[in-house]
C-alpha cells in the first residue's frame, strides 16, 4: 500500500479510472474528509448516493449508510472501507422486535431513524434523519400513535417539539450517551460567554442545557452564522474538522464526557476507516454492499416516502 502523498494520489488515479466518488460522513477520520468528492450528514449523503452519475461510489461512514446508498442506487457498486463500520443504534434494532411492536399497536404509523439496518428500513413506514424527523413527524396523520425506533433519545425529543405522543425503542448511541450533564454543566461554567449545541442523539439532560440542537449539517450551519464566539460541541469529534474549516477564528470545544480520563467523544465505528482500506477497497472494489431485492424494495418504500415529504 502507498504511503503518504502518494496513497492519496493513488486513491484520486484510482477514483478516475474506476469512475468512482468518494462520500464521506462529517464524523470520519480528518484525512478522509479531504480527500472526498462530498462531505455530508446521513440526508445529504443519501441524496448524494441518490443522484450520482459515477460507476462505484466508495462511501466512507457506518455500513447502515452505504447500504442506503445501494437501496437507493441499486445499478452502482458501493463498496465501503470496512464492513465492521457498525452502530449501536442499527446493531441493537432488529425487524422482528419492531414486527413485535407493531403487533402490540396495530394502528400505529412505524416511523424509524436512517440509523438501521435495510430489514429494519423493510419493516418501517416512513424513514427520518436528524435533519429532517421533526418535519416528518409533524406531517404524519394525527390519530395514528406513533412507534419510533431505534434512538429513544432522538425520539423523546421529538416527541418534546412536537407534542406527539410515541412508543420508544429502547435504544440509544453509544457516543452521545457518554455526554456528561454535570461536566458540560461545569463547562458553560468556565464559559460564561459559549454556548452549547448538541446532536438530538444526546440525552434529555444534556439537551435540556443546549442553545442550539441539531444534526451534524445544522450544528456546522450554526456555528459558521451565530455571532457567539465560543461552542461547547456535544457531537462526535470528527465534526470539528468540518467546523474548524468553517469557523476558523472561533472557539470549539469538545463537551466532556462521563470519563474523565477522555476529553473527546469518539465513535468507534466511524474510525474503522481510513485512507489505507479506502485504497482498498477500491482497488479491489470489496467489501461490496449486496442485497436481497426484495428487501431492498421493500426497504426503498419508506426512504422515498421520506425524500417525498422533506423535499
Ligand atoms: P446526522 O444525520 O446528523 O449526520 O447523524 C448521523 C449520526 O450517525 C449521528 O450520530
Ligand atoms: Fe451510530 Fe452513534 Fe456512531 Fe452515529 S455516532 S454512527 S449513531 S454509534
């Protein structure tokens, strides 16, 4: 494998002779992000994936993202860097518990985060992300309870702003559960003059001290137009990659987590990849996602739904 300036090099030779493009989530690794065709969250990159022209896409995120590229692109290849890039919120949904639920509330409306695998997507009604859930919810018919899988943090917040009763999934990200209220609490301490922002995957106590809140493209939109000076990020710490570039005189600090002996808030999945497997695999156009058709259409039913209702 090439080293240095030249990996990169031939990461781009290999991006033209295979008519590829690089798509890359705001939390991967700083090099990836510079070196994609596009950065994005998980609605931009699916739309991205959606609307490509290129032969491969090489998506560099978690493997519920690139499958979602292939749900929606079926003719592409996409291969992604490391098929163990998972999430705890996809890994802890499976279609049959929320076939379950579904049984226990025969009129509800299912309504599932991107974050899940493409059975889960299957057995699903309508699809949101972050940047889109609360319009979504809002549009959904008003005397039909809601089930909301998998994030119940996400889910209880959108149950908040909208005033929707919902049946939570008890499920949660591993990364933005770690966020200490009573540390971040001492922080805006310290800070007098920043302010928070947090992803809505944060627990209730730590949303409930945030200034602004939103997904990974809004929190970056925010901090670039908001005046204040100084931020406490409560995201996974790739985004400050992306916001260092946008904000460049402004103060970003990482919100603390429970332990005290890390100050930043990883997401162990995301860093699987690096520019190394990206080389790889598209090299060798492997891992490669491949899916079942029928459940690829069954699942592409309430992505679109989706892409319908947040144009
Ligand atoms: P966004 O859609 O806000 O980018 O979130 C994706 C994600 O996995 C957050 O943990
Ligand atoms: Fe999943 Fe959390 Fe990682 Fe996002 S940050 S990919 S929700 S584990």
């Amino acid at each position: 494998i090439p080293t240095g300036d030249d990996l990169v090099k031939a990461i781009l030779d290999l991006k033209k002779e295979k008519n590829a493009v690089i798509l890359a989530h705001y939390y991967q690794p700083g090099p990836i992000q510079d070196i994609a065709d596009f950065l994005g969250d998980s609605l931009q990159l699916a739309r991205q994936a959606k609307e490509t022209d290129a032969d491969m896409i090489a998506f560099c995120g978690v493997h519920f993202m690139a499958e979602a590229a292939k749900i929606l692109n079926p003719t592409k290849k996409v291969v992604l860097p490391d098929t163990l890039a998972g999430c705890s919120l996809a890994d802890g949904c499976s279609a049959e518990g929320l076939n379950k639920m579904r049984e226990q509330h025969p009129n509800a409306l299912v309504a599932t985060y991107i974050n899940c695998n493409a059975e889960t997507k299957a057995a699903s009604d309508i699809i949101v992300t972050s940047s889109n859930a609360e319009q979504i919810i809002e549009a959904l018919p008003k005397d039909r309870p809601i089930i909301f899988a998998p994030d119940k943090n996400l889910g209880r917040y959108l149950s908040k702003k909208t005033g929707r009763d919902m049946i939570l999934w008890d499920g949660s990200c591993i990364v933005h559960e770690a966020f200490s209220m009573e540390r971040i609490a001492k922080q805006l301490a310290d800070h007098p003059n920043a302010k928070l922002i947090a992803h809505p995957e944060s627990e209730s106590p730590v949303l409930e001290l945030a200034h602004f809140i939103g997904s990974t493209s809004a929190l970056l939109n925010y901090v670039e137009q908001d005046d204040c000076q100084e931020f406490i990020i409560a995201t996974e710490e790739g985004i400050l990659h992306e916001m260092k570039k946008r904000a460049p005189h402004k103060s970003l600090i990482p919100a603390l987590v429970f332990d005290e002996s890390c100050n930043c808030s990883e997401c162990f999945f995301m860093k699987r990849n690096t520019l190394e497997k990206l080389y790889l695999c598209m090299k060798y156009e492997l891992p490669e996602i491949i899916m079942d058709e029928e459940i690829r259409l069954k699942a592409l039913k309430p992505i679109e739904a989706m892409l319908e209702l947040s144009k």
